[in-house]
C-alpha cells in the first residue's frame, strides 16, 4: 500500500510539472472558460486528461511487452536515459528560446469541448515517451510493478496532476501571471533540472546493475 502512495505523488507532481508551462493545452482551457464559461472549461480539461491517461496507459503496455525480457531491462534504462536527456535540454532550450508573445488558439465549440480536448492532448506526440521513461524510472525504484493496482494508479496520477494543472488554469486564469517571463522561464528551468534528476538516479541505478 505504501509503495502505491509514493507511485501516486511522483506520478502526480511529475504530469503537474509538465503540465505547469504555458501551452497549448492549457491556454485552450483558460480560453474556452474565458469565452465559454468555467464549466465548459473543465469539460475541456476533462477531455485533454481522459487522453494523458490513455496515453499513460499506452506507456505502461510499451514499457510491459519490453520488460518481459529481462535481457532488455538495460536497455530499457538506457532508453529513459535518452528520453530524460532530451527533455532536459528541451525545456531548456524552451526557457532560452521563450518570448512572451500570446499564444494562438483555434475557435472551439461547446458541444466539442470533450473531444477538441482529446485531440489537442492526442497531437502531443512526447507524451508517450515521457510517460515510458517515467514507468521505466519507476519499475527501477521499485515504485511501481506491473498489476492491476500499480497501472490504475500510475494512470490515475498522470491524468490527476494534468487535470489539477487545468483547473487552475481554467478558474484563476486572470490571477495567474502568465504573461510574466520569468515565470515562463523558471517553469521550464525547473521541469529541464527534473528531467536531469531523472537522469542522474537512472545513471546510478544502471551503474548499480551492472557493477552490483
């Protein structure tokens, strides 16, 4: 029970802090509560989070199939160790590159709401492997295993920490400073030094496995 407590706060803070940035995803939600109504907005966020975690669950079904084989276990820390070093110097290169020019958002329907928030979260092509480095990361640390409880909790985490990151979007937008750089800046400072903690533990662990 207690290693699915700790599997819920990782999972949960680590899509919070994906979450967090200035995007699409969540300016679409800001702008639909804005223009449509709060209730509208959360019908949005709903959409884009029942994606996040079918995704997650895509994910965890990758990260399952290759670790049937312990022969590729290795690889499969390898692989997160790519996939952290990448959105690393990701986020990075976002916080340099960062202008605070307002983002464009396409017209949304409210009787679409759901969907367009499944399509916005489905053209997001890093979430999968995001999520499987995750999964890899968290199998190593022993946080997670591959039953029933352990997925349904990894899922929940994932689509729990979007869905809260939304919320706030979608209810305080005018109070949050999303016009204000170094809040932009930090945001993706902040998620490039976690993907490099990332990195640094799973270096460690696959030092370990191999001279263990």
């Amino acid at each position: 029970m207690t290693h699915l407590i700790i599997l819920f706060f990782v999972t949960y803070s680590a899509a919070f802090m994906a979450t967090v940035p200035p995007g699409l995803l969540n300016m679409n939600a800001a702008k639909t509560s804005v223009e449509k109504g709060k209730m509208n907005g959360v019908i949005f966020s709903l959409g884009v989070s029942t994606m996040i975690m079918m995704q997650a669950y895509v994910a965890v079904l990758i990260s399952k199939f290759l670790y049937k084989n312990p022969e590729v276990i290795d690889l499969l820390m390898k692989i997160a160790l790519g996939i952290f070093a990448f959105f690393a110097i990701y986020f990075f290169v976002l916080a340099k590159r960062f202008k605070p020019n307002k983002i464009r958002i396409g017209k949304m329907s409210k009787k679409n709401s759901f969907f367009k928030g499944m399509l916005l979260a489905a053209l997001n092509l890093l979430t999968i492997p995001y999520y499987s480095g995750l999964n890899v990361m968290w199998n190593a640390s022993g946080w997670i295993k591959f039953q029933l409880w352990d997925i349904a909790t990894f899922i929940l985490a994932a689509g729990m920490g979007t869905f809260t990151v939304l919320y706030l979007y979608t209810f305080y937008f005018n109070k949050l400073d999303l016009k204000n750089k170094t809040f932009s800046k930090n945001s993706n400072y902040m998620l490039s030094v976690l993907m490099i903690i990332l990195l640094v533990i799973t270096l460690v662990r696959l030092f370990y496995r191999n001279h263990g």
